[in-house]
C-alpha cells in the first residue's frame, strides 16, 4: 500500500536543499515530471512491475490510492515527503496548484505492457 518516506532535507539561510540518496526502495530507471495541470484527473491506473516515488517539488496536489481493499488519499504539499507508490496501488492525480511540479521517479522504464487502467 502506499505510503510515505521522509526525504533528508537541509535549510540555511542561502536556501534548502533535499536530497534523494538511498532512500528509495528501488533503483531508478525513469524521472518524469508533470506541470502546468488543469482540472484534469490524471493517472487512472497501476502497474504489473512499476514501484513510483512521487514528490510534489513546488505547489500541492492529491493523490488518491486504492489496492483494492483500503482506499486512501494523501496530499503532497511540501517537497521533502515522498509517496511510494507500489505496483499494486490504483491511484490518480488530483487537485493540482496552479504552480505544481510533480516529480515522479519509477523503478522501470516505460512499457506500456506494464500498465493496468481497470479499477478495482
């Protein structure tokens, strides 16, 4: 099920800093960011391999998630929380800020074999 990973983070008076460093529970293979959202529902789906970290780096959105037997809801809104993602977690993106950047960082590379659209 989903679930959230701190990200070591550092703050001084020139700025912050985060850093993703042997955190993840996978190796990357795939980044990929998504911007400039409107009202739109993205995601719809689940994977058969694909374990995601996503960060909402600037702004806020919601992810919804659902392994078919808890449903959850989790509001990325500060860039040093990230949401893992499992393969089995049917989720969208939701609610996006007009400002939002979300970074996804996935543990395979794109297969669109890979992708599940059925709900639960």
């Amino acid at each position: 099920m989903a679930h959230w990973v701190e990200l070591k983070s550092f703050s001084e008076s020139r700025g912050s800093l985060t850093v993703i460093e042997k955190t993840l529970p996978f190796q990357v293979k795939r980044i990929f960011y998504i911007y400039d959202v409107d009202d739109s529902i993205r995601g719809k789906h689940r994977h058969h391999k694909t374990i995601q970290a996503a960060v909402c780096i600037k702004g806020s959105c919601e992810i919804y998630s659902t392994n078919g037997k808890q449903d959850s809801y989790f509001q990325l809104d500060s860039p040093n929380r990230c949401l893992i993602l499992d393969p089995e977690d049917w989720h969208t993106m939701q609610k996006f800020s007009k400002d939002a950047v979300f970074l996804v960082l996935a543990s395979e590379e794109f297969d669109p074999e890979d992708y599940i659209y059925e709900p639960y």
